[in-house]
C-alpha cells in the first residue's frame, strides 16, 4: 500500500519545519507541490521524483498526489504554512471522498500540520495573537466577496484580532481597503497594525502602523500577512501584544 502524506512544512526555512515534516519529505520517493514551494524545499529533495506546476493548478496536484501514492509509491503533497489552513489537505480528502475512499483503505493518508503564517508572522512582531483571533484571506478565486465581506464584518464586531491572508495582489487592489473602512466601523483608527513580508525568508520586511494608514504600503501583496490588533492591542519599544489580562488580577513587574 503507498502512502500520501500532506505535508505543512512552515514558511520555508528549516528551523521552522517540524522533525515531523522533515521526516516524512526525507522518506519520501515522490515529492509533489506548486513551484514556490519545490524551490524553497529544494535543498532537502535531491534525488526524488519532483512534480511541480503553477498556480491555479491545485486539482492536478491532488490528483497526481493520489496516483502516484495508488502505485506504492510514499509521496509528500507539500505546502507552505499548514496544509490544512488554506492547504491541500481539504481538496485530497474531497478528491479521495468523492471517489468512494475511506480510512483505512488504499492509498494510507497522513496530515502533518507546519507553522502557518499567522504563528509566523506574530513571532516576528511580538504577541497579538495572545487571545481570540479570526484568519480571513481577501482572496475571492473561490469564495464570493460578499461571504468575505460578512466574515470581515463579524470579526469586528466580535472584536477578534484579525489576520489577513493575501492582503493585495495585481487584479485584487481595492479588497483591503475595504475591508479596512468595514473594520474602523467597529474598532478605532489608531488601532495597532503590522504587516510582514515573506515571514522567515529571503525579502523578509516587518512594518507597524495605524488601521486608518492601511492600504498603499509598498509590501503590501500576496506575500504579506497583515494582523490588525483588537481593542487592547498596542505597540510599544518594537514589540505587538494583545495582553492576556494577567496584570489585572496578577503582579507582573519585574522585582
């Protein structure tokens, strides 16, 4: 019997891939993913079979992925971040379910969680992620803007922390904009925001500023994640932290 792994190996770099990911690629015969990713992974998969395309092409990826592992073949489907947030694992396990597949039968399946780029990019700046959060992408390819819209909206209003995946791109330059007018409905204009840029790998940029200045930063695009603070978030000496409220019923200075 082969065997898939679904493989999340972080942001890139090594030190962000866990022993699990790393293992799985190494035992590997077939590693398969969207071309970024083979070339960050590139040192690690010397010597295997290599399957890469380009975007858009995540059917044929899945596909492939189950072909190869339904020939006895130990295949690594890899993606950046979490293969399960925004990854292939939903599109395998759609493909695999559609034709009949259930656990436990050929090929064996396997999910290995990475880093994702919201665990990333607030190691990068601090801790804003300390209490509840929402993770939206702005990207509409496959949900409908007025979905997005209504989630932008409810995380607002619930005052999470909001991260946001694919920020900007080339054909998608008004979204944030107006997810950023959505969210000044409920939050302040000064409300704490960074932005980060490739997280962990080359061209990394980190920048703060203010929800009401969010929108034409030059690092703005499909490789940044932009995190919007909540109501207690502030920046202060370099450092992005939503408290968890440990001072209001704890002694927390230094003695």
């Amino acid at each position: 019997m082969g065997k898939l792994h679904i493989v999340g190996f972080g942001p890139g770099d090594l030190k962000n891939m866990t022993f699990w990911a790393k293992e799985a690629i190494d035992k590997s015969d077939v590693v398969i993913g969207y071309e970024t990713y083979i070339e960050l992974l590139s040192p690690y998969i010397q010597g295997k079979e290599i399957y890469e395309t380009g975007m858009t092409e995540e059917v044929d990826r899945a596909i492939f992925a189950i072909k190869k592992a339904k020939e006895g073949k130990i295949v690594s489907l890899v993606s950046s971040g979490d293969a399960g947030i925004y990854g292939m694992a939903a599109l395998v396990f759609e493909v695999l379910l559609e034709s009949g597949w259930k656990v436990g039968d050929d090929p064996e399946v396997e999910v290995i969680p990475g880093v994702t780029a919201a665990n990333a990019c607030a190691a990068l700046v601090g801790s804003p992620l300390s209490l509840d959060f929402a993770v939206i992408s702005m990207s509409d390819l496959l949900v409908p803007w007025e979905i997005i819209e209504k989630r932008i909206r409810a995380a607002a209003m619930g005052d999470f922390v909001i991260v946001i995946y694919n920020p900007k791109s080339k054909k998608r330059n008004w979204q944030l904009t107006r997810a950023r007018d959505i969210i000044m409905e409920f939050r302040d204009p000064l409300t704490p925001v960074a932005i980060v840029k490739s997280a962990f790998r080359d061209g990394q940029s980190v920048k703060f500023t203010t929800l009401k200045d969010l929108g034409d930063d030059s690092i703005l695009g499909m490789l940044a994640t932009v995190i919007i603070g909540n109501s207690t978030t502030f920046i202060k000496n370099g450092i992005m932290l939503t408290p968890r409220g440990y001072s209001s019923k704890y002694e927390v200075k230094l003695k």
